[in-house]
C-alpha cells in the first residue's frame, strides 16, 4: 500500500479496492495494512470493516491459524459495543462462527475439547441472538465427518433441519450431504445429489470447484466419462494455484493419475509448485500432498521414477525423491490429526486413496495428450538412433560399405549407418583401420558432414547445412573426391539460397519472395557452372546434380510465382528425367517426376499435376523405389485438395491417411508426418468433419515439437486452439492453451513474443466464452498494457484494446473502460481498424444504457458519437465492412440506447433511419438483420410509446413482407410481439 488512508473514505476505497485482488499474499498483506490504518481512527466501524476484510484474506489464502484471532477481536469489540454492529456487519459476524470452526479443525495442534467448546459457545450465541440452530449442527454433523465417527445421527440432525439465514449456501450443503451419501459407498445418490451444483444452478465462491473435484472419481465408476473429462477441464481451471483449494488440485491429480493422464498430472503439478509453500492449513495440505503421492506413486510403479517433478522450493526433484519426501510429511500429518482426534481416520483416508487402482488405462482428457515417455528430457540424435544399429553390420568396413551403398541410392536406412558411424568415430577410443574399403578418415569425416548438413537442411537449419557442407566439401577436395565436393557444394548454394526467405532483413513478403528468387537463379547458374566443370562425375552424382539443379529453379518458380520461369523449370525437370531414364537411376527418375507434378502445381495447371502424379504412383508401386510412395501420396492429397470440391477431397483424405499408414514403416527422415497430419485436418475441414481434423492439428503439432520445431508446432496449436473455440469447446481450448503457456521454453521467452501474445489472446476470448469475465478481463487488460508498445504494430493494440474495454463495460467497469478505449482510438489513428473501433464504441454505449439507465445516456451519446466519426473515417477511405455497413449497425444502437434510457421517440426515429439503411430483406443475414430491427420498433411503439395501432400495423406488413420472400423463421419474433399487443389490446 503506497500511502495509508488519510481519511475513512480513503481506507472505505482502499478495502473496495482490495475486495477486487485475487486472494493471496498481496491481498491479505494489505489487509493487515489497512487494520494498522483503521486503528489510527477514532471511529470503530472502520476498524470492524477493516477486521472483516482481514478474517476474509486470512480464510481464503490458506491461513486458518490468524483467522480465530482476528475473530476473537470482533467478538470483543461485538460484546463491548453492539450498536456499532448495523444488521450487515452483524449478519456477518454470526455467519463467521462457522469460518472459525472449520479453521480450529484444520489444525491438529488445536485440542479437541477445544473444537467441542467452540461449537458450545456458537450454539450458546445463537440461542441468545434468537437464531435457529442448524448452522450449529451442521458445524457439529463436519466434525464427526471429520473424526470418523458414525455420523448417522449428527447428519439427521442437520440435514432434517429447516435452513436459516445463517446455514451455509445451498450449494455448500448440497456438496456436504453428497459426500455423506459418498462415504456410505452410493455413488449414484451423491451424483444425484450433486446435480444442481455440477449442473451450474447452484454456486458460490467454492462451488461448484469443490464438489467437482470430489465428483470426478464417482463419475468415473459410474460409466460417465465424457461428463468426468468435461468437469475435470473446467473444476481444475477454478482451483489452480489456489491456496484455498489445494485439496481441491490434489484431487484433480488423483483423477489424472488414475485415468492414464500421468504425464497431464506432473504438468498440473509443476503449474501448483506454489501451493508446496504457500499452504499454510495442515488439514488442505494433508488432501493436497495425499493428491500428489497418488499421482506420483502411479509414475512410479510405471518405471518413471527418474522423471524430474516439480517439488518444494529450494532443490530439484526426480518423482521418486518427491515421492518419498511427500509420504513422509503426509504420514506425519496423518499422525497428527489421528493423535488429536483419537481415531485412525486420517491414516484410513489416505492408505484408501494410495491403495486405489487406474479406473481408466486411457482417458482423453485434452486436445495435447502426451504419455510419460513424450515428456522425458529428449536424447542426443546418435542415441536415438542406436536401435537401428542393430540392424546394420557390424564391423566398420562394411558399415561404411552399406552407408554408402545406401546413400548412392537415397535410401532412408542410410540414416541410421552414418548415426552408428558417427558414434564410432567420435568415440575417444577411436582408431581409423588401415582398409582399402574405408578410404582415409578425412573422406570419412566429410560423409559425417554431409549427412549432418543433410539433416540441418531438413529441419530448415539453412544456415547451418549450407557452412556444413561447404566444410565436407573442402574435406573431400583433401580426400581427392572431386565428385562429392562439388555435389556438397552445389548442395551448400541451395541451403545458402534460402536463409532470405527464413527471415532475414527486410525479406518479409513480395521483397523477401524477389530477393529468395534472385538467389535461387545465381545458386542455380553456380550450379551449372560447377557441373560443368567438374569432369569424371559417377552416373549417380551427375543425377544428384541435376536433381538439384531442377529442384533450384522449381523453388525459384514458387517464390516468384513468374510465368517466365516456368519454361526454364519443365526444361531443366527434362534434362534430368532424361538423363535418369538412360542411366536407370530409378530413384532419381521418380524424383523427376515429382518435380513435374510438383512444377504443374505451382504454374496453376492442376489437372496435369495430377495427372502426372497417377503415373507417378502407378510406376512407384509397380517398380519403387517404396520409400518414394508416402511422399508422393501426400502431395497428390495436396494437389486434389487444391481442386476445391468435394468428391477431390475425400479422394484427398483417402490419400493422406494412406501416405500416413505407409510412412509408419520407414523413418522420421522419409516423410514430413507432422505436414501429412496438417493437410489431413485441411481435408477434414473441407469435408465437414472439424472434430477429426482437430485430432489432426494437436497431432501434427506434437510431432514438429518433438523434432524440435517450436514455432511451426505452437502456430499449429494455436490454430488447433481457435477452431476449438470455433467449435464451442471452450474448455478444450483453455486446457490447451494453458498446456502450452506453461511450457517451459515460453517462460524462457524461447518463442516469438507475438506468437505468445497470439496464443494468450486466443485464451482471453476463450474465458470470456466460457463465461469467466473476470479472468477474460484480466487476461486483456495485462495484453492491452503490453501491446501498448508495440510500435511496429499498432493495428493489433488497436484490436486489443477495443476488446478489452468491451470486457471492462461488461463487468461495469466504465471508467477503465474509456481509458482502453482511448488507448484503443489512439492507435487506430496510426493502423486504421474501423470495424473492430465502431463495435467497441457502439457495444459500450449499449452496455453503459443498459447498466445505468438514463443516469448512462450522455456517456453512451459520446461513445456512438465517436463512433460516427469512425464510420464518417471509413466511408471516406472506401473502407467496406464485412457486415452490415458501419452507419446501419449504428443507427440500430442509437434506437438500442435511447431505449434503454427511456428517450422512446428518439429510439424510434433512429430504428426507421436504421430500417432505411438496410434495406430490402432479400438475404439470409439482411433479412434476420431487418426483422430484429422492425421487432425493437414494433416493441418500443407498442409498448413503451403505448402506441399499438401503427405498431401492428408495421409488424404485420413486416411478417407478410418476409413470408412472401420464404424468410418464415426471422418473422416468427414479429408474430409473437403482435399477438403479444393484440392480448394487451
């Protein structure tokens, strides 16, 4: 706290102010600021509110050790002046007898006759004050659930009871008899018990993430899954990071752990690291850690006891090491409570709990679904390539012999020769023999290079593969191998070629397409030159050669999209096509080929690139090579995908899941997975199958992350992330996108600072979707802070801020929400963006005449005013939007706000200015646009102007205007309102 109230409406603000900070540290220490400030006052009434304010932050950051005590002084101040107690603060006091007895049993330290004597003392204060007594005895019916007593009477009790002012929230009670039915052993009641809460009809600041997280497991047996994995995305997203609710996540770990979700669950537990430290009541630790041991146990037993965990601050952690550090401060907790109480519940719990078996072997429960093995630290490549060494020679001379062989061929196995190869020879012990066959180590060596640059080029590495193989070329001139120096050059000018377009300087769009072209056409002229002369080329590395000079000039094309390149490309496709026929080179034959289709393709004739692709496959399956067959198949899906129907897209599906189901035979190296995986979710699309083409985005992902591929897998996950939210599955999408922020490379800022902005914006309008402004507003007001300086993009602060004030207007906000608004015109002054500033403007002016009533009409004018300016700004730039025109949506607002404020003529004028805009209803959207416009007029003419007569009269020409142009469903509205105004009639 900056500075300490002066005054009482100072320290009055500072607690609203504080009321509106998430419960925490920050909260509760500016809550025992604020008691220091409201001693300094005479008055006693600011130092209660200031009390309550404190018992609150207490009770709520896990601290049930301070909250008696700050109790205790309120029953003082209670029991030496009443009268400063109004009805409110008195209501209040006797509803935190409660707090304070879930407090005391949360601390085993607390003896149980004083547990007992408080529960006396609250029935003694409510019997004085009059009140009725089941708030006590369901105080009475927690304690014996607590103890392990039988609780069959103390729930008679209080459940027999009527409720009273002060009995806990219906959603808190119903939680409380569902786990009395749970602990019988009746899951099916307890189910039927919980409905109103899981259901969303009953709720407090708990609920319904408490009664969630006890749900899950019963759902479960129960044969619910899909309801389970539907409560366990949106229940966990309630209590993260809580400290309150730390029993709560433990539980959420338990359902993971036993659902096959293991590698989610030390995910969710690196995400709640805090609550290690950050709990301070022994009973929400003893949930937590028990929650924790399950989890960590389960990945245990499954071999992955070396895996790292997130633990206790101050060291690292494998599960097994936190595992036993959790069990034994878990045990000592057990211990405590059961020595307090006198029984051995606690203990029983937990060894109920640790001893339950998976009731799930797998369970989806989210679009990034990853095992135990996905989430180990990754192997150096030479180590992941061992087990293939296993079927290669053994000895190193005819290793080498084999790699060689191979790689004259292309074939994909060469890979796995030259990793064993690399292995051997930057072993320390190394001794290169003595053997014709092998040749001189510096040979040797410039074969490891070449591959090495081979693989660096493959994973867009340009820079990187060009400098590797300009060294092997260099080592194979010392090795006297002319030949493959100058294919390791010719190779290099390719690499080299394309770093422009992988985002140097000012290579971005049509300059970075000329600049990558114009590097292409001197790669592919050096090319020549050096083929030309290079004499005493083998067959195969003539072809090599030409493939690369085809393959220069076909990118070339591509970049420059210029019809004078095309002949020089089909030209230089012939050559090797040519040259691979005499020479029998079947792979480079096929390789030609795959350039024509592909060079067809980007000059536009796709019914030739197909046509030539069909041949292409035929002669693969019929001759080979095999490992040509996935590739070819999924660039045949590519082809008929670009035909845009629908009969080519289910050809186009059937093609990638083929190419898919070949390419699992053969090596990560033979096809791009991730890309067929990519274009399979396009066909999806295409065809109307969104859900499987969401399978196909996270998996395509998870495949370019593995590989090592961040942004190309994050750009995926963000567009798996908003069709997700296309779809409605709002929850899906917040768990992903919170899976990916968490990740650890984000933190590291190892990704590009807008692709995280993209992916948090994506969760902001998630969680305004699924309903939770509080954290979708949050979420904005932290990106509109940040895209403030964005000074090469002020379109996209523009955008974010105009989205934030909207949410800072729904929540009432209206003072926050002019100043993003402001920031937000401020930025559209420099990157135009009328629409999405025009839908700010109106949305709040609606909002605040909605809210305020007339006393919000001359702030809402001033908004649709600017946003006439907008409109004005637009139609003088041609700007068109993609909707209904800027000046039509804004008369509707002006009759919308009128409205809300009473100005009735008004509203009404500007509905038929609106109506005028529009036009005719001939269109689906025009004409759903017209009628609501016609009902708000019929509705303010009939009913608020008390005007019935004229108002049918518009409804009825209306309903038979549209009915004559077959729009039956958008007059139904129009109907209903008229025989709403005949009844009143």
């Amino acid at each position: 706290m900056p500075t300490a109230p002066q005054t009482t409406d100072e320290l009055y603000q500072a607690l609203q102010e504080n009321d509106r900070r998430p419960y925490g540290r920050t909260r509760t220490v500016a809550a025992e600021e604020l008691v220091e400030a409201a001693e300094l006052f005479a008055e006693p009434v600011p130092l209660v509110r200031a009390l309550f304010e404190l018992q609150e932050a207490y009770t709520y950051g896990s601290e049930p050790r301070k909250s008696p005590v700050v109790f205790a002084r309120l029953l003082t101040l209670f029991d030496e002046q009443p009268d400063v107690f109004d009805e409110r603060l008195r209501h209040l006091l006797f509803w935190r007898f409660k707090w304070v007895a879930n407090a005391l049993r949360a601390l085993p330290e607390i003896p149980l006759a004083s547990l007992r004597q408080w529960l006396t003392e609250m029935r003694a204060r409510y019997e004085k004050a009059g009140f009725g007594l089941q708030p006590y005895y369901g105080q009475t019916y927690q304690l014996a659930a607590h103890l392990g007593d039988d609780t069959a009477l103390a729930y008679e009790l209080w459940a027999g009871r009527s409720r009273t002012p002060f009995s806990d929230c219906e959603a808190c009670e119903i939680c409380e008899r569902a786990l009395y039915h749970l602990t019988a052993g009746d899951d099916e009641r307890a189910l039927r018990t919980w409905e109103p809460v899981l259901a969303g009809k009953e709720s407090c600041q708990e609920e319904p993430v408490r009664s969630v997280s006890h749900a899950l497991l019963p759902l479960l047996r129960t044969g619910r899954t899909d309801r389970a994995r539907e409560l366990h995305l949106a229940g966990y997203r309630g209590c993260r990071r809580n400290p309150a609710m730390s029993g709560e996540v433990g539980r959420h770990l338990e359902f993971c752990a036993l659902t096959g979700n293991e590698a989610r669950g030390l995910e969710l537990l690196a995400e709640n690291r805090n609550l290690f430290d950050e709990v301070d009541s022994p009973l929400d630790l003893f949930d937590f850690s028990t929650g924790v041991e399950v989890l960590l146990q389960r990945v245990e037993l499954l071999g992955h006891g070396e895996l790292p965990a997130a633990g206790y601050a101050g060291r690292t952690w494998t599960v097994s090491d936190l595992r036993a550090e959790v069990r034994g401060r878990a045990d000592d907790l057990a211990a405590r409570f059961d020595a307090r109480n006198g029984t051995t519940a606690h203990t029983d719990r937990r060894r109920a709990r640790l001893d339950r078996a998976p009731l799930r072997d797998t369970l989806e429960l989210t679009l990034r679904t990853r095992s135990l093995d996905s989430v180990a630290p990754v192997a150096p490549v030479a180590v992941a390539a061992a087990p293939a060494a296993a079927a290669v020679p053994e000895s190193l001379p005819e290793l080498l012999v084999q790699a060689r062989a191979l790689d004259e061929q292309g074939h994909p196995d060469a890979h796995a020769c030259w990793a064993r190869l690399r292995t051997l020879v930057t072993a320390r012990d190394y001794t290169h023999p003595d053997d014709p066959a092998v040749g001189p180590l510096v040979r040797l060596r410039a074969d490891l290079l070449d591959n090495e640059a081979s693989r660096a080029r493959e994973k867009d590495e340009f820079a990187d593969a060009a400098a590797l193989h300009e060294e092997a070329a260099g080592l194979y001139d010392d090795a006297g191998a002319p030949g493959h120096a100058a294919l390791a050059r010719a190779a290099a000018l390719l690499a080299a070629a394309e770093i422009p377009a992988e985002g140097a300087d000012g290579a971005e769009g049509a300059d970075g397409a000329e600049a990558m072209a114009a590097a292409l056409t001197t790669a592919h002229a050096s090319m020549v030159r050096l083929h030309e002369e290079t004499p005493g080329l083998a067959p195969y590395q003539e072809g090599r050669l030409l493939r690369l000079r085809a393959t220069a000039l076909g990118m070339r094309l591509q970049a420059s999209q210029s019809e004078e390149h095309i002949a020089s490309a089909f030209a230089e496709v012939d050559l090797l096509y040519a040259f691979a026929t005499r020479h029998e080179i079947v792979g480079q034959i096929s390789g030609a080929r795959l350039l024509r289709a592909s060079t067809y393709a980007v000059s536009g004739d796709l019914p030739a690139a197909t046509t030539e692709i069909d041949a292409l496959i035929d002669l693969l399956k019929a001759h080979g090579p095999a490992w040509h067959l996935p590739r070819t198949l999924g660039l045949r899906g590519r082809f008929r995908l670009g035909l845009q129907d629908t009969q080519a897209a289910h050809a186009a599906h059937a093609d990638l899941a083929e190419a898919l189901r070949l390419a699992a035979g053969w090596s990560a190296d033979v096809v791009d997975a991730a890309r067929l995986h990519g274009d399979l979710a396009e066909a999806c699309m295409h065809l109307g199958r969104p859900d499987e083409a969401l399978r196909h985005l996270t998996r395509s992902a998870e495949l370019d992350l593995r590989r090592g591929s961040r942004t190309a897998a994050f750009c995926t996950y963000s567009n798996a992330a908003q069709l997700s939210l296309d779809l409605g599955r709002f929850e899906d999408c917040i768990a992903l996108l919170d899976s990916l922020l968490a990740d650890p490379g984000v933190a590291a800022g190892e990704l590009d600072d807008r692709l995280v902005a993209q992916l948090r914006l994506s969760r902001a309008r998630a969680l305004h979707a699924a309903e939770d402004l509080k954290a979708a507003t949050a979420e904005f007001a932290a990106l509109a802070a940040e895209s403030a300086g964005w000074d090469d993009d002020p379109g996209s602060h523009a955008m974010i801020a105009a989205e934030t004030a909207m949410l800072l207007g729904e929540s009432g906000e209206f003072g926050r929400a002019r100043e993003a608004a402001d920031q937000a015109l401020a930025a559209h002054a420099r990157a135009p963006r009328y629409e999405p500033l025009s839908n700010c403007l109106r949305e709040l002016a609606r909002l605040q005449a909605h809210q305020q009533g007339p006393d919000g009409l001359a702030d809402a004018l001033a908004n649709l005013a600017e946003a006439g300016r907008i409109a004005d700004e637009a139609r003088a730039a041609g700007y068109k939007a993609r909707g209904r025109s800027l000046d039509t949506a804004l008369a509707y607002e002006h009759g919308r706000v009128n409205a809300y404020a009473g100005e009735y003529e008004t509203a009404l004028a500007a509905l038929e200015k609106a109506l005028a805009l529009l036009g005719e209803p001939a269109e689906g959207d025009r004409a759903e646009e017209w009628a609501e416009c016609v009902r708000l007029a019929g509705a303010v003419e009939g009913i608020y102007l008390e005007r019935p007569a004229p108002a049918l009269t518009r409804l009825d020409a209306a309903v038979s205007h549209l009915t004559a142009l077959g729009h039956t469903g958008e007059s139904e509205a129009l109907t209903s309102l008229a025989a709403q105004l005949r009844d009143e009639e």
